[in-house]
C-alpha cells in the first residue's frame, strides 16, 4: 500500500461539497454515500467494518436488556418530568452517564454501544487493513489545535484522522447556514495545510481520502410524545418504549397491545413505522431492537427524549431520519482515478471501495 492519509469528518454532507472543493483541488472524485437507519455507533461499523446491527447485536446507544420480561417495574419518573431531567443531569455531571433515560426504567435499558474511534483498541477491532494506520483523536474542543500541529510534524505513512467538530456545529447551529458553513470552511483550511503537509512528506502520488458517515438535517419541528398518557404506565407484561431524538422503539408482551400501538403509531402525520422488509435491508431484524421501530419525518426530534430535555439550547441540526432524505447523506471524496464512476453508494459498501483503492 502507497502512504495513505485518511480523514474521517464526521456529519460532512454531499450538499457541502463545494466548499470542500474550492479549498482541497485534488480529488478526483465525491461520491454521495447513503447512511443505513440509526446513529454514529452503527454507521462507523457499517462504514469500517461493513457491519450491520443484526450483526453487531445492537442498535442505537441504548438497548433493551434481554432478561426485561423478567424485571419488575414499579415507580418511574417518566422523561418528560423535569425532576428527571434534574437529576440525570447531576448524575451525569458524576460521571454516570445514563442520558435522560427515565430513573426508574434504567434497570430495563442497556448502552451497548460501542464507538470505534474513540481509541486505537476500538479501531484496531474494526476491518483488519486498519491495524498498519495511525489513528489521530482528540478531545473535540482541541481539535482545530491538533490539525494545527498535524501540520508541523512527521505524520506516520498510514494516518488516520477523526474530526467531530462539524458534528457538533451541525447540532447547535442550522445546518448550511452562514455559521454553519463558517465552521466548515476553517475546518477545511486546518485540513488542507495537513493534506499539503502529508503529500509533502510522502509525495504527490500518496492516497489521500476524505469521508463522512452522514449529513445533517435542518430542525423545524419538535414532538412531545408520551406513551402513558394513552397507554398507561410502562411494565414488562404490556409495553415499553425508548425515545431517541428521531427513533421511537416500542417493545410489546401482547398481541393486543402490539395491535394497539401499531394503529396508534401508524396514524401519526410526523413519521411512519419501518416496515419488515427495510428492517431487513438495514439489518435491524431482531426483536431486541423493537417489535415496532417509528422514524420520524426529516426535520422533527422528539423533544423532549431519554437523551435529553433540551433545558439549555435548541438543537438546530440532527441526524437519524431515513436514508432517503438527501440532506444525511454523507460523502467520499478521493485522489485516486477509477474507471468506473459512482455516484452513490450506501456506506455498508464503504469498505469495498476503500479496499479497491488501497490495495
């Protein structure tokens, strides 16, 4: 393998291009890559490992855990309760990081997730041409410091880098908006002074390739959903439920409830339920995942969620809706010429075409 230099970006959407391009000249190709259903914790392992949650045995952060029909639920703070909210924030402040999951029902929801580009043991698991590769990750705040120094030092032959800080503006800040693009642009800046540096050190025909694992959409509206006010409160002989920003999960212990929720859900005007058959191309089969999974329409987050309550600031921007929405659909970007041209290609596939570059 030639020296390689790889850039992960995350949230860097094929509508933000050009931007990319008026400042980096020597990609010779951008491909729109199609995200799978769910958040960051999968698509990293869908795009570097080409797995799916069916095979990773989760889906999302949280998780219902196997034996809940075995647990007894008594009194919960449902999430929409501003006491929980206060004191998941203290417990999170301590370092029991459980989001806004309602304190009550913590027992029945497990974080199984498992982010690979946290740290070198994480990526080293991923696909195995990873293992020669240097991984470069900081602490979002230091990372434009990080490019910086990149810059002024010898990089190893096989870098790779992650940058979350796009990520982070794309939530707080309306996705393609002046601010929005601001960010981007200084990012790609610090990006190009590293690109420069690593062909530099190893030469003009050195691989250079510069991808996202989704976009970012536009926020417009916000839903309140709560499940008990229709269907009494959660318990492992009737239903439970997990609220993540764009996905509902319900998991259901009779027919007849199964039956009730699915009309219930099915009349909502704000998403749709995923049917069996996309639960099956996006390799979110099991029941672990839920008997019924309700993505919302692009634009809506349930608000509040057991992420959380939205006390500080409105979030702008968010990632999770079908794939079908243009504005999360990621991009890759390469030096490398291929005789045959993609124009799209979902990101299970990823790993195949970085293969065919690579090696």
């Amino acid at each position: 393998m030639k020296p390689t230099l790889v850039i992960f970006i995350d949230a860097l959407s094929y509508e933000s291009r050009k931007i990319v391009l008026d400042q980096i000249k020597i990609f010779k190709e951008d491909i729109r890559l199609i995200p799978e259903i769910g958040y960051s914790s999968n698509q990293h392992w869908s795009i570097f490992a080409a797995k799916l949650p069916d095979e990773l045995d989760y889906f999302t952060d949280y998780n219902l855990v196997c034996d809940a029909s075995e647990i007894t639920i008594g009194a919960y703070l449902k999430h929409n309760n501003i006491l929980n909210t206060v004191l998941n924030y203290i417990s999170n402040k301590i370092g029991k990081r459980t989001s806004n999951v309602p304190i009550g029902l913590k027992k029945i929801f497990v974080n199984k997730s498992i982010y690979p580009l946290l740290d070198k043991n994480n990526f080293f698991s991923l696909d195995s041409i990873w293992r020669s590769f240097e991984l470069y990750r900081i602490n979002r705040p230091e990372e434009m410091e990080m490019l910086g120094e990149l810059c002024r030092q010898k990089m190893s032959e096989k870098s790779f880098i992650v940058i979350n800080t796009l990520d982070h503006a794309g939530h707080m800040k309306i996705p393609f908006s002046n601010d929005y693009n601001d960010v981007l642009t200084r990012i790609m800046a610090k990006i190009k002074g590293v690109v420069d540096a690593f062909l530099l050190q190893y030469g003009e025909s050195s691989n250079v390739i510069m991808l996202s694992d989704h976009g970012m959409t536009p926020v417009n509206s916000y839903i309140d959903l709560v499940l008990e006010k229709e269907f009494g409160p959660q318990c492992t002989d009737s239903y439970l439920y997990f609220l993540d920003a764009t996905l509902c999960r319900i998991w259901t212990f009779s027919d007849q409830i199964k039956k009730q929720l699915y009309e219930y859900m099915n009349k909502k005007e704000y998403g749709r339920i995923i049917s069996d058959e996309e639960r099956r191309y996006y390799g979110i089969k099991k029941r672990l995942f839920g008997d019924i999974i309700f993505v919302l329409n692009p634009g809506c987050i349930f608000k509040p969620n057991y992420f959380g309550y939205g006390l500080k600031r409105e979030v702008k921007g968010m990632h999770g809706y079908m794939p079908t929405e243009k504005t999360q659909h990621g991009l890759f970007m390469s030096n490398v010429t291929k005789e045959k041209k993609h124009e799209s290609e979902r990101n299970i596939n990823v790993m195949s075409m970085i293969r065919n570059r690579l090696l």
